[in-house]
C-alpha cells in the first residue's frame, strides 16, 4: 500500500539539497501530473488534442507534453503506440510497425539467451555471457552471439529475414534466431560459424539453398549437444 503524501513524516533540511528547491517542486509537479489515473477515453481524448495541436504524433512528442503521461505508459495501456493511434484515428506518413516489433524482440532477447545458456547447462556444458559485449563463453573453448532476426512480408506476400553478423566482436558461432511470421517466437534457428561467413550481413527467404539451409535447425538440440560434456564415471 502506497501512503499518499500528507501521512509522510519528515523532516525539512535535515540533508543538503542537491537541486535548487525550485526546481525540485517543479519537477515534483510534473510527476503528479503524469502519476494521474487516467481512464482509456482521457488518455485517447488527450492524444487527440495532442494530435490537433501538432499536427503529427510520435513517442518524443507525446513525451514533451507536460500534462500527459510517457509514450512508455500508451504502450503498456494499449499494447503499442500503434494500436493507440489507430484507435484515434490516425495513421502515420510512415509504417512504423517494425519500430515496436524491434522493440519487442530487444526485451525479448534475454529470455532467448537465458533459456539457450539453460539448455547448454543441461547438456552439462558451461556457459557465461560477458555483460558488456554480449557474447557467450562455452567450456572456455568458443564464444557465440544471439541475434535475432524481424520476420517480414515483401510487397508480393514473401517472407523475409535481415540477419546482421557481428563483425567487431567475431564469435566462432553466431545463433541467428528466425523468428515466426507473427514475430512473437523463434520459428528455426541457424548455427553460423564465422569462418563460412564473408558477409557482414545475410538476406534469408523461406527456401535459401544448400549453401545457407545446411546450417538450418528446427531446434537447438544440436548446438546443446556440441556445447554439452559427457559425464565420465571412474574406473575402480
């Protein structure tokens, strides 16, 4: 339970102040005003006079505005920015779709590597991602990255696939994730070694060839099997 701000007991002064008090109250005010329970009808209301007054719409825009809530709050109310637009009516210049489903994929991603460094730890192989760079140790023998790619559909109803390899940090394998049509799972996965890869990027379509699909798998199971360590019993 929150307990609103007139049951606090404090005392005034009793640290010094790192902002001007001013600028403290004033930025306090804006809190409040964004920390409002507003129905879905005010906050379409407010995003309508938002889209009157400017003309246009975007995350920085509804972000500017001091008496509504973040960009981040029509997200988690209605799904997507997008979903929210078009329940007022308004439909950008642009198709910004792929905008949210990077999004999405971006927090996506951790569950994925989460899940890949489970199944190589059942396999009984080691694994540890390094924080900053992202990449995976295996066994103290080879690294790997996770990348996933957005699926989407050509103007002739083809599906598609933009795999980037990270040329800078060069892991021995890259476990480029296609994920589904709807991009809300990983529809197979491609183990690409990094010595089979002159390219910087790869172009994918449902069918690649030999030259591509022979690093195609339905599953991991085969990466957690060449990452895995067999138990070996001692002999009396």
């Amino acid at each position: 339970m929150v307990n609103p701000r007139e049951m606090w007991i404090r005392a005034e002064g009793a640290y010094p102040a790192i902002v001007d008090e001013a600028l403290f109250l004033r930025a306090r005010e804006i809190v409040d005003a964004r920390s409002q329970h507003f129905t879905d009808a005010e906050l379409l209301e407010a995003l309508r006079a938002v889209l009157k007054h400017k003309g246009v719409l975007s995350g920085l825009i509804i972000d500017e505005q001091d008496n509504l809530p973040s960009s981040s709050a029509f997200r988690s109310r209605f799904g997507s920015l997008l979903r929210a637009y078009q329940m007022i009516g308004y439909e950008p210049e642009r198709d910004y779709r792929y905008v949210e489903i990077n999004r999405a994929l971006r927090q996506a991603h951790p569950g994925i590597v989460a899940r890949i460094l489970d199944g190589i730890a059942e396999r009984g192989g080691q694994a540890v991602q390094d924080p900053e760079t992202g990449l995976i140790r295996i066994n103290d023998e080879f690294t790997a990255s996770v990348v996933l790619a957005r699926c989407f559909e050509t103007q002739g109803g083809s599906l598609r696939w933009r795999i980037r390899l990270d040329t800078g940090l060069v892991p021995d394998i890259t476990i480029a994730v296609r994920m589904d049509e709807l991009n809300s799972g990983p529809r197979d996965y491609y183990l690409l070694p990094s010595i089979d890869m002159t390219m910087a990027r790869l172009r994918l379509a449902e069918q690649n060839g030999l030259s591509l699909d022979a690093y195609r798998f339905d599953t991991l199971d085969y990466f957690y099997a060449l990452a895995g360590r067999a138990r070996i019993t001692e002999a009396a």
